[in-house]
C-alpha cells in the first residue's frame, strides 16, 4: 500500500492510510495475542467509506493468497 496516495505510514500488515477527499482514515494492524489463539489483521476505519472497502478488499486478496482457510469477520461496537 506504500505505492497508494493515501498512505500517510507503516509497512507490512501495520499501515495508516487518509483519504484527502473525504479525511477518512484507515488503520491496518497485525495483532498477536497471548496463548493458544492465532493472529489475526485488523482493518479499522474512521468513516467505512470508499478507503476502507478499498483496503480491505487489498487485504483480504494479501492475506488469502498465504492461506487455505481465511475468516472474515465484522465487529461493530
């Protein structure tokens, strides 16, 4: 995503986006968490506009292509 107009910094699975149209913002995190549980990559957004569908769609397509079994899940608070 280094290449993107809106990436702002990061690299990897850790990256902060911002769109300069719409001041939307997308965070990208890889989290490890302690015990038996995997990993997983968060994709979080300021407004769920274009930029996160955008990223998450790249993401998605990253992720799947290192795994024969990949979950999606949304969490709304």
């Amino acid at each position: 995503m280094r290449d993107w107009p809106e990436f702002v910094e990061g690299e990897g699975y850790a990256v902060r986006l911002r769109s300069p149209e719409s001041e939307e913002s997308v965070d990208v995190a890889y989290v490890e968490r302690d015990g038996e549980e995997a990993p997983y990559v968060r994709v979080r957004s300021t407004a769920g506009q274009e930029l996160f569908e955008r990223t998450l769609g790249a993401v998605t397509y990253a992720l799947a292509a290192h795994s024969d079994n990949l979950m999606i899940y949304r969490w709304d608070p």
